[in-house]
C-alpha cells in the first residue's frame, strides 16, 4: 500500500489562556508565534505558518493533523473513510495556509485532520528568541478505548506503516512516508486522552537548554534525560499549562528501505521498568504514566 501522509502535520489544543500556553512553548522548547487571529494562537517550529494552535477552551486536545503527500491523497483518504463507515466532521481547513483538508473521527473518537501542505516560508524559519529550536513537530502519543479499530484506521484509511509494536499488542508505533520511526504512538487505555506531542530537536545542548528553561520558571522534568528502546531517541518530558506532556529529543530512528524492515516486537513483560522504554534504565515515572488530556467531543 503507498502512502497517504508525508509526516506530523500539527496539533490543536484548547487552553484557558491560549497566549500563556503559546508562551510557555516558546520560552521552554523555542518555538515561535507566526499568527494570532483574536483568541487563536498559532506556534512553529520552522519554515511552516504552524504546527501547534492553541484554541480559547478548557484544556484538552481539539484535532490531530496529518500533512498528506497530495491533494489526491487527501480525496483518497476521504473516501477510504466513507467507505469504512467512520464520521466526516467537514471538508474545509482548519487553519490557514494550506488548501484542503478533511476532518473525521477515529474508531476511538479521536479527531483528525488530514490536509495538503502547510505553507512553507524558508525566510522566516531561524526567527525567533534563543535557546533551543526545534527542527519540527514530530510526533503525538495518545491512548484509546479502541487500540485494534485505529491501528486499523492508521494502516488502512492512512496507508502508514506499523515500524514497532509492544509483545503484548497494547502498544504500536507507525510512520508515515518521511521514514522516521514514528509519526503516530498508540497505547490501549479504557480512557482516550492525548498523552504527549513531540519535537525532534539538534543536539544534546537543546535538551539541556529546555531543563534549564524549566528550572527558570520554577518547574521540572518529569522523564529523562534517557533513550527509548523503540525509536532509538533520546529523550526528555514535561508537562504544558493544561497537564499534557511535550517530548523533546534528539536521534529518532529512520527507516530508509521499507522492503528490508521487520516491525520490532519489544518484551513487556517487565513491565514498566523494562528497556523498550528506557535503555538507560531509569523506569518510567507514575506522574508520566498517568498523564494526558482529553479529547473534546467532536463538534
């Protein structure tokens, strides 16, 4: 099967105060504000008008946006999901800058939208303050009551590709055409919520930049530093303004030849303390593993 999504497209999130969220994003992992349209706030990390929106609401995740490799692509999502019976929301864009889009609902009522490009301007990607400066978005982490049912909707409706699962199927990672190890992390969990966004970022120094960022602002890590069994990154965690945790890493692993890879099976059975989730060891933290926000209902 071809692809249909060429990466991570953006992320929008409700915030009480959708300009102390945009701010915090930029004064802890650099990002910069490209757009404000009255109450909506809208971040990137690079050439892109944006990758993160922050939305007036109570705190929770508003759609998942996946770039696709065409406006063809986009019509062959559409009807790929009409033929499976799921909801189609609408078919205009969100946001501005890019020309077409469709917006559905997964088996597991997360909400998505798959869209052409986002407009590009190269000028105006190394603006902004110093410090860390994320190369982009590059993926999200969330749970969902129907793990089989979007796994199926990913492979399927999406044409992505499974690079990685857990022994126990209760967790799976799937890239999109870009080839890094993922674009999109599932976990099985009665309760959907959004359980982190991420940023792949240059070096070492920009992970050390953003804890002491935090530390700044009186705040903390709350995972790594440390490196991921699947996916090869090495990583970091905090948590944003609405209690959602943001991700920044360095060295995310790159499938280069689809042909020539075997999709990873790592062993659970040591639970959270096992080394698909850390190789450096430090076991994963309960204030992450309870983490996350809702998805709001669709509308």
């Amino acid at each position: 099967m071809s692809y249909l999504i060429r990466q991570m497209g953006h992320v929008v999130l409700s915030a009480p105060d959708p300009e102390a969220a945009a701010q915090h994003l930029c004064d802890v992992s650099g990002l910069r504000v490209t757009e404000r349209d009255g109450e909506t706030v809208y971040l990137s990390s690079n050439g892109r008008h944006h990758e993160v929106t922050y939305i007036k609401g109570k705190g929770e995740t508003v759609a998942l946006g996946l770039e696709a490799v065409s406006e063809a692509a986009v019509d062959e999502v559409l009807a790929r999901a009409k033929s499976d019976g799921l909801t189609i929301l609408d078919d205009r864009p969100m946001g501005p800058g890019y020309d077409r889009a469709v917006r559905l609902v997964s088996p597991g009522g997360a909400v998505y939208e798959i869209h052409t490009p986002i407009k590009r301007d190269r000028s105006t990607w190394y603006i902004g303050g110093g410090g860390p400066r994320p190369r982009r978005l590059e993926h999200v982490n969330y749970l969902t009551p129907d793990l089989p049912g979007e796994v199926n909707m990913i492979e399927q409706i999406f044409g992505m590709k499974l690079t990685d699962r857990l022994s126990d199927n209760g967790g799976f990672w799937l890239r999109s055409q870009d080839g890094f190890h993922h674009t999109i992390a599932l976990v099985g969990d009665p309760e959907l919520r959004m359980h982190h966004y991420a940023f792949d970022h240059h070096s070492l120094y920009d992970l050390q930049r953003i804890a002491d960022n935090l530390a700044q602002l009186n705040s903390s890590l709350i995972f790594g530093p440390g490196r991921h069994g699947n996916g090869e990154n090495v990583f970091t965690y905090y948590f944003d303004p609405m209690g959602c945790v943001v991700e920044n890493s360095i060295e995310m692993m790159h499938i280069s030849n689809d042909a020539t890879h075997e999709p990873g099976v790592w062993d659970v059975t040591a639970g959270f303390a096992a080394r698909w989730a850390n190789l450096w060891g430090t076991p994963i933290p309960e204030v992450f593993i309870n983490a996350g926000i809702p998805f709001a209902s669709p509308e």
